[in-house]
C-alpha cells in the first residue's frame, strides 16, 4: 500500500509545480526545508517515490535526468499523458511551436547537439503556420531559454535537461533511429561523442566521457574496446564546465551522428 503524502510531500510538490525542475543539491535543501522534523535521515529518492504513487492516477511524475551540459542531476515535473510538443500550446502560439520544433530538428540533426541562431532564423521563412520577422524569432527563443525548454551559449542553442526529460518519448517516436542513448547513463545523448567503429556507434555524454576516462587511461572505447579518438573533457569541479584535455591524433570535436535518416511525422 502507497505511504499517504504528509504536509511535508505537499509543500515540496508545490515548489516542484512551481520551477518545474530542480538541481540535485537545491532538491536536497528544500527537502530539508519541507520536512518539519528537519530530518536527517530523510532520503531524496524514497521521499519523491511518495509523492510519484499519488501522482500516478493524474498521470505525472518526479523524474530523475542529468545535464548534457555539466553532468549534474536534476530533478523535473513530468506529465506523462502529453508526449507531444502540443503541451506548451497553452504558453505558445502555433507558429511559435512550429519554430520550436524546428530548432529541436537542427540540434537532433547537427553533428554536435546544437543548432546556431543563424540556422535557426533561416527557418523561420519556411514557417508553414505563420512568418515571423528576426525580432520575433528572437523574441520567442528567449522566451524557450527563460522557460527552461532550451539553453543557449554564444549564439548556439541546445536542448535543456527539462526538454530532455519531458519530451523523451516524442524524441523518440519523431526521431527514432536518429537518437541514441547514452552509452554509460541511457538517457538520450546529443551533446555526445561517438565511437566511430561502424560495427559499434555507441554515443556517450560529455560528462559520462570525462568520468569514465578519468579512472580508464588506455583510449578505448567502452563498448568494443577500439580507438577512442576524441579529445577527453574535464569536469572542473570548481564551475562544473568541461574543458577538452587533447591527446594525439585525436579528433578536435565531439562526434555526433553523421547520417540523416527519415523521420516520423
């Protein structure tokens, strides 16, 4: 039988409603917050498993992802019983979906798991529902960062850990033979490196790259033991950002998928 939520699950749910995603650390703090009893036993995972048991007749769920971009966890509000992009129509205008799942084309697409401003501004002229003029563009990309669908960096934008973990399953019906998971996590990759074994094609995460060849020296792959010839990253834990440690005769990028296929409309 599902322990009952207590005052404590409730104020938590609330603030979860509220931001829709949560860093690992700020999820630990604000347990510690929630819980009158200040206890120290509590545990993060057990605790969530409460709220995710009355959660599942309305078809939500707590669920667990980590940063394509640092490697941090973080902690996101699903709701299960939308998979499409159709979600956010009540926040977003159709034609502001359309462009929106046209940068999510050009990230799956690019070899690096990030789509540029420019890219993205060349799509909206072939915007089918409604044109949109550049400051228009601008105006709703800024907007997606705000709300946590994207991240942007220097002009480049990518899919943000809440997108990821949200739209999971459309990824994955749209996109089907373009994604893979990660190697070492098994969330979907795309800020990733790829074995380029043709018989084994695994993608790993940048992150999971770094934490693996932190404690493996030889160069090889994971999965099939061949070259790995990618620059490794580093996780600083000062700021949490990767930094590229060259090796000799190693590929200067991250390698993403190099085919196009077809995918599902």
């Amino acid at each position: 039988m599902a322990r009952p939520m207590t005052e404590s699950h409730r104020r938590f749910l609330q603030i979860m409603m509220t931001s829709g995603i949560i860093e690992l650390s700020k999820a630990k703090s604000l347990i510690r917050h929630c819980c009158d009893d200040q206890s120290a036993h509590a545990q993060l995972d057990e605790f969530i498993d409460v709220i995710n048991a009355q959660l599942q007749p309305m078809f939500m769920q707590i669920r667990k992802g980590m940063s394509e971009d640092d490697g941090r966890q973080y902690y996101a509000l699903v709701n299960m019983a939308e998979t499409d992009v159709t979600r956010m129509s009540s926040d977003y205008a159709d034609n502001e979906l359309e462009l929106f799942r046209k940068t999510m084309d050009l990230i799956v697409d690019s070899e690096n798991g990030s789509a540029s401003s420019t890219d993205i501004l060349n799509c909206a002229d072939s915007l089918q529902t409604k044109k949109m003029k550049k400051k228009e563009v601008e105006h709703v990309l800024n907007r997606l960062v705000q709300d946590k669908w994207l991240n942007e960096k220097q002009g480049d934008y990518t899919m943000s850990t809440r997108c990821i973990i949200e739209m999971e399953q459309y990824i994955r019906n749209v996109y089907q033979d373009l994604v893979k998971p990660c190697y070492m996590c098994h969330s979907l990759a795309f800020q990733c490196q790829m074995c380029e074994n043709p018989e084994c094609g695994i993608k790993v995460h940048l992150p999971c790259v770094a934490r693996y060849f932190k404690s493996h020296i030889d160069p090889q792959c994971p999965a099939c033991k061949e070259y790995w010839p990618h620059e490794i990253p580093v996780l600083r834990s000062d700021s949490a950002s990767q930094t590229a440690q060259p090796r000799e005769n190693a590929t200067p990028t991250p390698s993403g998928s190099h085919s196009r296929r077809q995918r599902k409309r």
